[in-house]
C-alpha cells in the first residue's frame, strides 16, 4: 500500500511538471536580466541568440554612421535586428531598441521594451496575419535615433506603411501612458489603442508630450506611430509637461522613472514582471485589433 501511494505520488508530481509552463511576465523578466549590464554588442548578439533559440528567422539592416565635429570624425556604426511575420501587402512596425547609454545597466530603458518584442515575436509567430509585420530591435537610439533612421531609410515602402508601435520603458508602474497625440500622424492608430484601452482595463493615460525615443524617426517622414510605456501613476502627467518644457523639472515634479533610467540603478531589481505583462497584454491586444482592419 505504501509503494503504491509512492507510485501515485511519482506520477503526480512528473505530470504536474509536465503540465507547468512559464508564464510570459516571467520569460519577459528573463529576457531583461539576460540583456542589463551586457557591453553594446553583447546587447545586440543577446536578441539573436534568443531568436536563434525559439528557431525563428531574422535579417538585419547594418549601417555605418559619420558626423563632424569640428576637425573630428565620429565614426558609429550598428545594425538594426528584424523579425518579418506574415505577407500582407501592409506592414506594421514593432520596435524597442536594445542599446543602452553607457553608464547605465539598461534594464528598463530598454531591455523591458526588448524583452516584450521579443515575448510577442515567441507568442505571435503563428497568428494569422493579414499583413507583415516587422518587429525590430532598434540600434544606436541613445546616440539620436540612428538605427530608426536607417530602417526607414532602407526598408519602409512609405506606400504600405500601416503603422509603428514603439516600446521604450515597459519596466515598472502600473499605467500605460501613451504618446505624443495628435498632430495628424497618429489618427489611424489612436482609435485602436484608445479599444484596446478600453478591453484591457489597465490604468491609461494619453498625452500629446512624450519623451524622445524611436517614433520620431516616423513622425518627422510623417509616418503612422505611436510609442507606450508603463510608468508609476502620475509618471505620464510629469513626464509629458517635463517633455513640453524641453527636459526641465519643476520643483520635486522629477518622474519617478527618471530617478532610474540612464543611471546605474537601471537594474532588473528595480523591474516588475507584472508591467512587463501589462505593456505585453496591451501592445499584444493592439495589434490584434489592428490585424482585424486589414482588408
């Protein structure tokens, strides 16, 4: 009798791990303590040995980059990481870049937004697509914006663009602040962001400030973008007047992400794996209902 209730016990336990699965928040939280603290091409060997790993193809846009500054020659170069999914005639644009400034782990800014690319691209690969999507890895964003500029450059057909979604900051808070609004090149997008607000249920804000980050590339080509982050409540309200006023800060009105971001305390101990899934059940339902306008 014994043995036998050591037998159940046996196959309880191998079926229970047989039945486990890691939830996405913790995969996502995976990602980012596998890319905090990694030199800049360590960064970007991280996304394609992950995408190496779920067996999923990429190719990637190199560049070059020159600048003068006086009688000095800055020479920057990188490669932007993209994932192409589906084969409709219109294409969506997911990003997050996977540099990091050079005093700074880089955990939230961005390996979160790293992180639930990369968590959709898993989850997303087999969706029944009614347009391509390219989910890019953005490179040299915190040098101004290069590797955005290149991909447009070389890859976006103006003609079939149908949207870009950034993610920048995804890491901590529990609202979805989404950004800058209006100014005419957000009017298809913003209906389905404001639908998947509003079949999430999470905490969200929309302001028409938001900090610099990859959509500017689009919005200066005059290109469909958006970009969204999740912050502490009150975060979007100080972090667009911040914006508005060209960087500045009133009083104590710092953003509390803005204490961590670009410093050494960008660390996965100061990430939640419950804003990475909130950033990744919001950005995932978007696209969702944007695939379902497509004719």
């Amino acid at each position: 009798m014994k043995r036998t209730a050591r037998l159940i016990l046996v196959v309880l336990v191998c079926c229970s791990g047989l039945v486990a699965q890691t939830q996405p928040e913790d995969e996502m939280f995976g990602y980012v303590t596998g890319i905090e603290g990694k030199s800049h091409q360590d960064r970007g060997q991280f996304v394609k040995n992950q995408l190496k790993t779920m067996g999923i193809g990429f190719f990637t846009v190199p560049f070059d980059y020159y600048t003068y500054r006086g009688r000095d020659t800055v020479d920057l170069s990188g490669e932007d990481i993209v994932v192409r999914i589906g084969d409709g005639q219109k294409r969506l644009v997911v990003g997050a870049h996977f540099d990091a400034v050079d005093s700074s782990a880089g955990a939230n800014d961005d390996g979160s937004g790293v992180a639930v690319v990369l968590e959709l691209v898993k989850t997303m690969k087999d969706f029944p697509w009614r347009c391509t999507v390219d989910f890019v890895f953005f490179d040299q964003e915190e040098k101004g914006l290069i590797g955005s500029q290149f991909y447009i450059d070389r890859v976006v057909d103006r003609n079939n663009h149908y949207g870009m979604i950034n993610l920048d900051v995804e890491g901590s808070g529990n609202e979805v602040y989404v950004g800058p609004v209006g100014g005419g090149d957000d009017n298809f997008l913003m209906p389905f962001v404001r639908r998947a607000a509003s079949w999430t249920k999470f905490s969200f804000r929309e302001k028409d400030s938001y900090p610099s980050s990859d959509y500017e590339s689009f919005a200066v080509m005059r290109l469909e973008n958006i970009s969204i982050s999740v912050v502490p409540k009150g975060d979007a309200d100080l972090l667009a007047r911040m914006t508005s006023m060209g960087g500045r800060v009133e009083g104590n009105a710092m953003p509390q992400v803005m204490k961590v971001i670009h410093t050494p305390k960008d660390r996965s101990d100061l990430v939640s794996p419950q804003s990475l899934k909130i950033s990744y059940e919001f950005t995932k339902t978007l696209l969702q209902l944007l695939n379902e306008s497509v004719h």
